[in-house]
C-alpha cells in the first residue's frame, strides 16, 4: 500500500488540539505569530527585472500569476504589492482594484525570502526582524530585493531588528508557539553564514523568531537554488501539527526523496503529529526541476489559497488534508504552474502582516 493509499483508507486525520504557549524573544519581547492568526494585509513582489526574467513572454506569465495570487487573497484581506513606480501602470491592468501598489523597487517575487519578517510583542507593537537575502548566496541578482525588508520598515516607521543571519524566510517554518524547524542545507552553508555553527546559526534563528526550541533535518545542499527550502515539503498548521507532501514512490536515487523521507522521520521523532499527503502524479508540466508542492499554500483571513496541479485525485486529497487542518476557511485553488517552473510556489510569493490590537 503506497502512502496514498493508505491516507485513503485512514480517513479523517485526528488533530493534535494542545495549546501552546506563546514564546517572546527574551531580549526584545518580539516574536512571530502563528501564519494562521490574523492577518492586516498581505505583502507581495512584482517581478520586474529583465536580467533576471529575461524571457519576456514566461516575465509576462510570471506577472500574471502574481497577480491571480494578489486578486485572490485580496477577496479575504488588504493586499500590498511592491513594485517601482514605472511598474504600476502595467501592474494596475493586471491587479484588482483592492491591491494596493507600493513604490519599492523590486527584482523577483519571492516575497517570502526577501520581504519583511514581522514580529509583534505583548504590547501589540509591531517591528520587523531582518534574516539578510543575498539571492540564495548570490546565486541571482538582487539590487533591490536585498533591500526590501528594510524600506518596509522605513515606509512603515517600524523598528528594524538584524537579526545577524544570511538566508530565506522560507527556509525555516515556525509555529508561533516556540518551535521552529528548518533544513540544515539552506543555512548552514558557506554562501550565505560563511564560518557560523549549526548551534550559532540556530541561536540567531531562536532569538529573530522569538522561539526557544529547534528541529533540524540534513535537507540537499547545492541541487537546487535555495537548498532545499522546508516550506515547500513541511508546514506546520497548529502547535504540533505538521502537513508534508511525499512522493508515494521515493527514487532511492533522488536526493530530494531521500531527503523528504529523513525530514518526515525526525519530525514524527521529536514527538509532532505529522499528516502526509502525497505529491501529484499526473500533471500539466511534465519537467523533474518542476516544483509540485500542496504544502506551499498560503494562509490568510477566512481561506487557504492552494496550488493544483491537474491531477484530480491527488489535488482533492490536499484540499480535503488542508481543510481539515483549517477548519471554517475557504479553499481557493489556482494553477501556478509558472511558480512550480521557477522552483516555488503560493507561499514563497507572500508575507504576512499580522493584525495587531
């Protein structure tokens, strides 16, 4: 019985339901809050740069999946997109009217990994924690997405905490609740924390996320540009819940299976309730570099906004897998194949601001 064969026959997954305790950052007060609490608006990027997206026709795709995300989750809350000011006119005919357009030049989308980090304290005061983007080690150009974090702050007034790091947002996930995780490939590496631990680097980590405990799987450095980011294979939905996407026949000679299977075991060891859901089978882009991820989803105020892939069994069994694990939020689903080209998907491309009181 292959593993979705057996998601079939279990049925309904039983949610680990225990509450978890807020961590802080001892030093500041900040943390992160849980991606599934409340949201005031979404951050997004438009990818603009010619040396980057050189292909105008897959840069014009590229757009218009930006802004299919942008419409969508701005039917559920305020949506920001980043763009310099000479991008607006050709942005706004693609955007609904409720997107917001900032003047903050961009390169690429991922607004994941090099927009702002936001953090909020007891007092309900915001700031932003900055983990540096270098272009995944300087592997792609990143003049203005370097520098993203920092004029949101500027343009916010918010307090712009360094965190002391080179890397991704999405190369960690975080619960709200204290807990991180993480692949050691996308920050233990010489192209982004040249000389730093794994202890110094998950130091850092704690303290930006305001979280007091850790886990590590290997994950693959080097075979593809962000080392094997966790958000596109595990996402925590709920203090000690985990949703991963495996493949139900792992390619001994894939090191992302590989990689994928001994992530899904260290979680289940540390303790965590942990539902798998497999990756789609049948699908539009027929390519091995093609990222198909279900749990590179997106969360926001009142849905879930999730790719599908044209493979109608495997699409149904994540929608059904994330509307358990979200309970009262809509499901939107949309093709973003150009993102699964590119190497990312739906959450990749966005940032959350929480609401505060």
């Amino acid at each position: 019985m292959n593993r979705r064969e057996m998601l079939l026959a279990s049925g309904a997954f039983g949610l680990m339901t225990r509450p978890g305790i807020l961590s802080a950052n001892p030093a500041t007060g900040y943390f992160v809050p849980p991606e599934e609490g409340p949201h005031q608006r979404t951050f997004m990027q438009w990818p603009a740069n010619r040396r980057v997206h050189s292909d105008r026709v897959f840069r014009k795709m590229a757009q218009q999946t930006i802004a299919d995300i942008a419409n969508a989750i701005s039917d559920f809350e305020p949506v920001t997109l980043l763009a310099a000011k000479e991008d607006h006119s050709s942005a706004r005919k693609k955007l609904s009217a409720s997107v917001e357009l900032w003047d903050i030049p961009t390169d690429d989308l991922w607004c994941r990994d090099s927009g702002p980090i936001f953090v909020v304290n007891e007092n309900g005061d915001l700031a932003i924690t900055n983990i540096q983007f270098n272009g995944w080690g300087e592997r792609q150009i990143n003049t203005n997405d370097s520098q993203i974090a920092r004029r949101v702050s500027e343009h916010l007034g918010l307090p712009f905490l360094k965190s002391g790091l080179i890397g991704e947002g999405g190369g960690v996930e975080q619960d709200g609740h204290g807990l991180l995780m993480a692949h050691e490939s996308s920050w233990v590496h010489d192209n982004r924390n040249p000389g730093m631990s794994r202890n110094e680097i998950e130091a850092l980590l704690l303290k930006a996320y305001g979280a007091d405990r850790m886990i590590w799987s290997a994950g693959v450095w080097d075979e593809d540009i962000t080392d094997y980011h966790i958000d596109s294979l595990a996402r925590f939905t709920g203090p000690g819940r985990v949703l991963i996407n495996l493949p139900d026949d792992p390619d001994p000679a894939d090191p992302f299976h590989m990689a994928a299977l001994d992530t899904h075991d260290v979680l289940v060891a540390a303790g965590l309730q942990v539902d798998v859901i497999p990756e789609p089978v049948e699908r539009r882009i027929d390519d091995e570099e093609f990222v198909a991820s279900y749990a590179n989803y997106y969360v926001c105020n009142g849905a879930v906004i999730v790719a599908e892939f044209g493979d109608r069994e495997t699409d149904q069994i994540a929608q059904d897998a994330i509307s358990r694990h979200y309970p009262g939020r809509e499901i939107i689903t949309l093709n973003v194949d150009t993102l699964g080209e590119m190497g990312g998907g739906i959450h990749c491309a966005t940032q959350q601001m929480p609401a505060v009181t």
